[in-house]
C-alpha cells in the first residue's frame, strides 16, 4: 500500500474518532459494513471511489479536499512529482490532484482517468451543489446525474452543480482522460 493509502486511512480513523462515533455508527450513517471500516482504517485495502465517496458525505467533505488533507505541506506549487495519486483499482479510476492542497481557497483542479469501459457510480454528492465543470481531454466520456446525461468529446467542457444520483462511465475502448475543477459552495 502507497504511503498516500496508509495517511487516507489514518485520516478516515481520525475523523471517525473526532466525531466520537464507533465503527458500528459509523457503518450505519454510511452503509459501509464495519469489516470494510476496519480493513480501510487499518490500511488493509484501499476504499473504492464509491466508498470514499459515501464516507465524504458522512464527513462533508469533498474528496478533493479529503485527499488534500492527506497530503503534507504548505506548498503553492506543486510539480508532477509531489501531486498526490490514488488509484481506484476496483473502478479503474485514476485521482491526481493537481492543485496544492490549501484550506482557504474554493476551487480545485484535478486529473481524472478511466481506463476504457470503466465506470464510477456515485449514490449522492459528498456535498449537494458543487459546482463542478469537467473538460475532456482524451477518449469519450459519459456523465449522468439523475435524469440528465451528456457524451463529451475531446475539448468538450461541462458545467454543473452536481446532485443527487450520478455516473461516470468511459468509451469501451478508448477510456477518458480529463481536467475536473472542484468549486466549493
């Protein structure tokens, strides 16, 4: 497991703890059994971007910033080297986050791939409203959010306030390479 997977599911117990909530009230507010709780809090397997996103919601907390919290330092750059990487590899998702992690600032910018025919479903967004805007840079990409859906081409921009049920599903041979901005509420 990456040094970035063990400090996420330091975190993920920090939080927990914080809160004062056990494993068991945990798994109820997110779904999540509380095998799965342990093992991810344990470092003994790495959440799918479905589970971390159920666990976002728990916490309020967007993934970008989640991941951001992982991370260490106060840089204002960071090179391709020091951008954080998780890997989802039930999912076939691929996270860098491209913006130095930094509380006081609203947006984000991350890198988003799917290897080809790879899906993400989400139940609901780790915050309701967030203002996302996706522009597609490689391969085809199919977003839909209850009962909207768009196919993006390369240079294809989408603009959205993310709520409720949605999907992210990649060309079957092709996959999707794309730039993804996080704006907070």
């Amino acid at each position: 497991m990456s040094e970035t997977e063990q400090r996420l599911a330091a975190r993920l117990a920090e939080l927990r703890v914080q809160r004062g909530w056990s494993l068991d009230e945990l798994a109820t507010a997110s779904g999540i059994s509380r095998a799965s709780l342990s093992r991810i809090e344990r470092s003994e397997t790495s959440p799918t971007a479905t589970l971390l996103n159920r666990l976002c919601m728990v916490y309020g907390l967007t993934m970008s910033r989640l991941l951001s919290e992982v991370e260490e330092g106060d840089n204002l750059l960071l090179t391709p080297e020091q951008q954080p990487v998780w890997h989802d590899e039930t999912s076939g998702f691929v996270r860098r986050n491209l913006s130095p992690p930094a509380a006081h600032f609203r947006a984000e910018l991350v890198e988003g791939q799917l290897r080809p025919a790879a899906r993400i479903d989400y139940d609901a967004p780790p915050v309701q409203g967030l203002e996302q805007h996706i522009w597609l840079q490689e391969g085809e990409l199919t977003v839909a959010m209850d009962a909207q859906r768009w196919r993006l081409q390369p240079g294809d921009c989408l603009r959205f306030h993310l709520t409720g049920r949605s999907s992210f599903t990649a060309h079957p041979a092709l996959g999707a390479r794309y730039l993804l901005v996080v704006c907070k509420p």
